[in-house]
C-alpha cells in the first residue's frame, strides 16, 4: 500500500503538471489569436516550439498521473475498428 505522504505528494505533482500542461496549451490559443492571416517563418518557427512545449508538458502530465495511480488503458474505442 502506498505511503499517504506519497500518493499526496503525487497528487500534488499531478496538480502543478496539469496546471503547467493547461498553460502551455492557453499559450497557443494565444498565439492563434495573433495569428496573422499569412503566417511567415517567425510564426511557423514559433508554433513548433509552442507545440513541442504542449507536447512535452502533456506527457509529464501523463507520468504524474500514472505516478498517482490515475493509469487509463487506451482512450480508443473499440466498436469494430
């Protein structure tokens, strides 16, 4: 059985990995938001790390997740695919 100490502990990472995950994410609606119409190699340059962040910041949200006991299988549905 896992100590409480612990599970809090990883609830508590769990918590800053989502809230940092949801900033990175709030951060490309931003960028989109200033979007111009014709994007040029700043902007493109610019959605690439933004999306690299996102990308990055999910899967540590994920592994906190796993770490606080909150594992999902597959998300996927299996209705003859």
């Amino acid at each position: 059985m896992t100590e409480p100490a612990t599970t809090a502990d990883d609830r508590d990472l769990l918590r800053r990995a989502a809230a940092a995950h949801a900033s990175a994410a709030a951060d490309i609606e931003a960028f989109l938001r200033r979007l111009p119409e014709v994007p040029g190699a700043a902007e493109i340059t610019e959605y690439a790390n933004l999306v690299t962040r996102e990308e990055r910041l999910r899967a540590d949200r994920e592994a906190a997740a796993d770490a606080a006991g909150l594992v999902i299988g597959s998300l996927e549905s299996d209705q003859g695919t």
